[in-house]
C-alpha cells in the first residue's frame, strides 16, 4: 500500500473577545427572533463575590475552638422589634422565596420538610401559599409581593412571618413572569388568571408608593396580625445603603438584601446580567446603613444571591449579616442541572430532557420552560414525578447540613462559640475590588482601598 | 349583641382593632361606631366575621383593608388602599375616596358614593366596586377578575392590561389603555349592572344600566408573540 504524507490546512481559531460566541449567538438570536431571551437561575457572569475573601483562622494571637467538642451555637432569632412573636431558627440559613407555580407542589413539600427537620424557614412566593407548603413547613414566610396573586388575610394569619417583597436581585425593578406552560389549572385559579396565558406580573404595589405609604402598610400588617408577626422587606441590591435605611425607617423588623447573582424562574436575560450590584457590595452597604442608624442587632438582616456553601454562609455572617437565604443552592441540591433524576432508589437518565430544551446538563437554565428535566420547575404531570418528595426533602436537608457543619467548622477555627460572633476582622480580601467593595484589608497588607491612605 | 361606641379620640387604634379582632368575633359585638377618626389609617384591618362598623368622618389609608365578612360603612371620606384586598363584605364610602381603592379585592362590594383617585379597582381579583363619581387614570389597570361600575368618568388608560375583569363606564373615558376594548352591552350585563347598582343603595338607583359601556380585555397581550413588536 501506498502511504501519502498528511497535508494539514492551518484553520486560525482567533476568537473576539468583543464579539466571541456567546456574543455572536445573542446577536443571531436577537435577529431571528425579535424578542429578548428569558430564561431561569441568576447571573452567569463573574462578579467580586465571597471567593475573593478569605478567613484569618485563629493562632497564637487567637484562641480556635475544638473542632468537633466544643459547642458553637447557630440559633438565630429574626424580628425582634417589634414582633410579639420572633421567628427562632436552629440555624442562619433560610430557603429563600419560590413560588408554587415557578416550583411544582412535590417541590414545595421538599422544601417544607428538609427546612422543618433542619429548624429553618422556607418562604412562599409569587402566587400564594399552598396547603402542602403550610402543613410541611414549620416556619412558613409569606410574602405579600406587587402583584398580590393569591394574597389572602388567612394566610396572613397562618403565616410565621410577612415579607413584603420589594424586589428581587435577579430583576431590581421587574416584577415577575410565569410563561403560560406553567398555568396549569392549579396554578391559574390559584392567582384567579386564565389558563395557559404568559403572566406579567407587577412591578409596583397595587395600594402604596414610596417608603412613607410603606410605613402604613407594614402597620396594616401588623395591625391585622395583632402585632404578633415580624414583617420582613425584601429588596434587590442597587442603592442599598438607601433603601435599608428606608426600609428600616418604615418600619421593618428584617431587611432581605438580595444580590444580583440571586436565581429567578424568568426574566430578561438582560435584566439578570445587567440590573442590580453583587451581593458582596451589597452587604457591606446593608450593614453600613444598620449601623448608621444605631440599628444592628435590633433591625436584622438576611443576605442572599449566590450562597452556596458554608463559607458563603460564614462570611456573609462575618460581614454582618444575621441570616441568609438560599434559592439556586436549593434547586441544585435537589437535581438542577444533574444527568440523572431518581425515582424508586435508581438513577435514570434525564438526557432526553435537556436535549428537548436544547441544553445539556451543566448548562440548564430553561426554568421559564416548565419542561424542567428533573421534575423541579414545572408543573407538568408527568415531569414533576422525576422528584419524589422524599428524595427532595432527604438530599436538601443534607446540603443545608453540610452548609452549616462547614459553617460552625469556619466559626471554630476563628475561636467562635457562637456563628454570630464572626466578625469583619476575621477576613480579608483576595482581590482590590472585593476589598473595596466588601470594605475589608487586601490580604497580607492593612490596605482597604478608599479608607486608608488612597 | 352590643353596639358599641369606640371614640378614637380617648382610646388608641390598636385597641379598636384588637376589639375587632377578637370580641367581635367571639359574637359579643354586632356594630362598632367609631368616632372621632381624624383621617387615622388602618381602621377595621382583617376583620374576619360580618360585624357592623360605621365611621363617622374621615377615614385614612387601608380602611376596610382585607375585610372579610364585615360591613363597614365610612360617612366621609377614605385615604388611599380602602378596601384593598378584600376577600368578602361590604366596604361603603360615602365621601370620596384616594388612590388604589379596592386594589386586589378578591370579593365583597366596595361603594364610592363620591370620586375615587387613580388607580381605582388595579390588579382586582374578583371584587365588585360601584363608583357613584368619576375614577383617577389608570384605573383597573391589570384586573384580573371582577366588576366595576362607573356612573361617572373615567381617566387615561382605563383597563391598561386587562384580564378578565368588566368594566362599566357611563360617562366619558378619556383614554383606554393597552389592550382594553368597548364591546357592546348583553342581556346579562345589564342585569349585572342592575344588581350592582341597585346592591349599592338607593343613591345609585336613578342610573339606568342601559346608558352604561361594556369594556373588557381584547386578549392580545395573554401570550408572547415573536412576530409582533413587543410592548413591553
Ligand atoms: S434543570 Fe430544571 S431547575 Fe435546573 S435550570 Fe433546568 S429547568 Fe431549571
């Protein structure tokens, strides 16, 4: 046989960085289309966030803790201004808001029960509170949001807590949306809408504008749950120095601050990216407000948007939260994004799913879609299966586990006994922006840029 | 059961409310006057059993909010959100009332015998409100479910986004909004008309159903449409 020498074509591979192939895709897209892309999850892009910050374990100049002897407390005590009755957690992460609706009802009871057995809190969402939420959550938040679907005074009073729901870190400014795969009749009657149509929902109150109208709101509130209730206010990070304090001068007992790395079912892929500041800015300038007002401690704060470990935990405590909330965590704690979904204790393979999207595991985020491939954002009958709610409650409750081993773990090393005796000396920066923003020394120097020397 | 008076010049909100709350529905009060309310807000909040109260005077923000069951009655005028949310009952105002009346009332009758500001009846959910004045702009904006009566007029973009919520206008509407139509009246929206007003009192009574509009949602925005250029 003859064997004839290999020519190769040199092909250049010089990708833009302007125009790269995500870039090109958008563009593609925006011409085929002439609609925005909406889609699920949070912001993809890299923003200073809690990697950029490290912990100064205790040595000779601190004392640690024995990792696994010695007790360190996670109890926290949220809504002690004015509420007759606080809410007590055994720990400082809470389930963040998902509506019945973006969630299917299995989802709901997940939630409920891992949180319940874990001593926290879930919150209900855009679209009413279900009975299977109530019954398996012990402590239940209700959020009382713009467009007020399913909004109903006996919630209100079967409710552990109100959080009126400014915005949300994903959208600042947007209210939110539910495509119409997702209006199952369930759905539809639960927020008196149509069937099958795409929801909009509000962006502003219906009976109130501006914090001095919010001021008597929360005082309805309190006035219709004879001030038993602590009353929360939820707001995505922009200006959020500002809006803490005026969510604290009307009258809140617990400020949620919720980055622009926080998750949502659907919305404008723009909007996610491009609206709101990261959660590590947004702490410090939270905390910054509390303080100014001689509030912390009094005022408590919930951090959310991107937690996902116990380190996220402990160094948003550190900064001076008192508590955070977690959504995408949850999600993929019970599946997002896995290859696989499980039912009758075998793995099987939700390839067909992902591909039906046109996405793959790993890459998901077609939440909006309702064709969720491991039976969690939908309310398809057949897809919501793929989640058995046993499955769900035993695979969150480990996560919320470990997150809080790793916290207390964190806390010990720094010579805490209690998680909420973590404090801002205990970190410091790993990149200038993070320690500008977080207002913390770059590490190995005494540098916090803006505050000493330049 | 007793009628009480309950002057809020010498006792505190609060303890109204709680009365509200817990007396009245244990069955041991059947009609609460409330005087001296000098435009207090959140007057009879979450009432939950069909108790009686009438206010004498002016009434603040949220009055009669998510009222459930009672029937409050206001003898002047109401500050913004009155009636907000409400699931059942009957919130009466007989001077005007400020934004956001009945905004997201699921149920119940709301009566303005006199105006309503902007945004009257926005997000509705199953509600009934009959004006006897005009309404501010935006009123209706994005009902959802329910009726209103206007004897008066309406502002700009009246029913902006509307879903299934019926509006009926007698006077002149300034503008409708985004996907809001006049359709002509049936049988059985007369009759609605009718029983809306004439459930109303017997101020309402001279108006006849037939000079009224029909506007409801066209149902274009229900879906996304690729092809069509976006609103929003
Ligand atoms: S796997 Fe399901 S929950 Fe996760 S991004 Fe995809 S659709 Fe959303």
């Amino acid at each position: 046989m003859d064997s004839k020498p290999v020519h190769f074509k040199r092909i250049a591979k010089e990708e833009s960085w302007g125009y790269n192939r995500s870039t090109i895709d958008y563009i593609q897209n925006a011409a085929a289309h002439g609609l925005y892309e909406i889609r699920g999850l949070g912001a993809k892009r890299k923003v200073p966030h809690f990697d950029d910050l490290v912990f100064l374990g205790a040595s000779l100049s601190r004392y640690p803790l024995e990792g696994y002897r010695e007790k360190c407390s996670t109890k926290t005590i949220l809504g002690t201004r004015f509420a007759k009755k606080p809410i007590e957690l055994a720990i400082p992460i809470t389930v963040a808001g998902m509506s019945f609706g973006s969630l299917s009802a299995n989802v709901k009871e997940s939630l409920g029960r891992a949180a319940s057995e874990m001593g926290t809190s879930t919150t209900t969402g855009d679209g009413g509170m279900t009975q299977e939420e109530r019954l398996s959550s012990k402590t239940l938040i209700y959020q009382c949001l713009p467009s007020r679907y399913g909004f109903n005074p006996d919630d209100v009073r079967r409710a552990d807590a109100i959080e009126v729901v400014i915005g949300q870190g994903a959208k600042p400014g947007g209210g939110g949306m539910l495509l119409g795969q997702k209006i199952s009749p369930r759905v539809a009657a639960m927020r008196t809408l149509p069937e099958g149509i795409d929801q909009r929902s509000a962006c502003r109150h219906p009976d109130w504008t501006g914090p001095d109208d919010l001021a008597i709101k929360i005082q309805e509130l309190r006035e219709l749950t004879d001030w038993e209730k602590p009353i929360y206010v939820k707001v995505g990070a922009t200006r959020t120095f500002n809006d803490v304090k005026l969510a604290v001068h009307s009258g809140a007992d617990v400020v949620v601050v919720d980055g622009m790395q926080g998750g949502t079912a659907a919305t404008q892929s723009c909007f996610i990216e491009h609206v709101g500041i990261p959660t590590l800015a947004a702490v410090r300038q939270a905390v910054d407000a509390l303080e100014d007002l001689n509030m912390k401690g009094k005022v408590q704060l919930i951090v959310s948007g991107g937690i996902r470990t116990g380190a996220d935990v402990a160094k948003a405590l550190a900064m001076g939260a008192d508590a955070v909330a977690i959504g995408q965590g949850v999600l993929y704690a019970l599946g997002c994004n896995s290859e696989t979904y499980v039912q009758n204790g075998a793995h099987f393979s939700a390839e067909d799913g992902y591909t039906a999207l046109g996405t793959a595991a790993g890459f998901c985020h077609h939440c909006h879609t309702g064709k969720c491939p491991v039976g969690i954002t939908t309310q398809d009958v057949i897809l919501e299966q793929r989640l058995n709610p046993d499955v769900g409650a035993k695979r969150l409750k480990n996560y919320l586990k470990t997150l809080n081993m790793e916290l207390t773990t964190i806390a010990r090393a720094c010579g805490k006994q209690n998680v909420h005796h973590l404090e801002p000396e205990d970190l410091v920066a790993l990149t200038v922006e993070a320690a500008a923003m977080a207002r913390l020394p770059l590490a190995g120097t005494n540098w916090i840029p803006g505050i000493s020397g330049y | 059961m007793e009628h009480l008076t309950f002057d809020l010049a010498q006792r505190p909100l609060r303890e109204l409310n709680q009365l509200l709350h817990t007396d009245a529905e244990a069955g041991k009060i059947g009609k609460v006057t409330v005087s001296n309310p000098d435009g207090a807000h959140n007057i009879a909040v979450g009432l939950n059993c069909p108790v009686e109260v009438e206010v004498i005077g002016h009434a603040g923000y949220y009055v009669g909010g998510m009222n459930k069951s009672a029937s409050i009655t206001v003898t002047g005028s109401a500050g913004t959100g009155a009636a907000e949310n409400m699931m059942s009952g009957k919130v009466h105002i007989k001077g005007f009332a400020s934004n956001g009346a009945g905004a997201s009332a699921h149920g119940g009758l709301l009566v303005i015998d006199g105006d309503a500001g902007l945004r009257c009846g926005i997000s509705l959910k199953g509600g009934d409100i009959v004006v006897g004045g005009s309404v501010g702009s935006f009123s209706a904006f994005m009902a959802q479910a329910g009726r209103m009566v206007i004897c008066g007029d309406a502002g700009d973009a009246l029913g902006d986004s509307l879903y299934e919520a019926v509006l009926y206008v007698k006077g002149n509407i300034t503008s409708l909004g985004a996907d809001a139509q006049i359709e002509p009246m049936s049988e059985t929206d007369y009759a609605a008309v009718a029983a809306l007003l004439q459930q109303s009192g017997p101020a309402f009574a001279a108006h006849d159903p037939h000079d009224f509009k029909r506007v409801a949602s066209a149902r274009t925005l229900y879906h996304w449409n690729a092809d069509a250029d976006q609103e929003y």
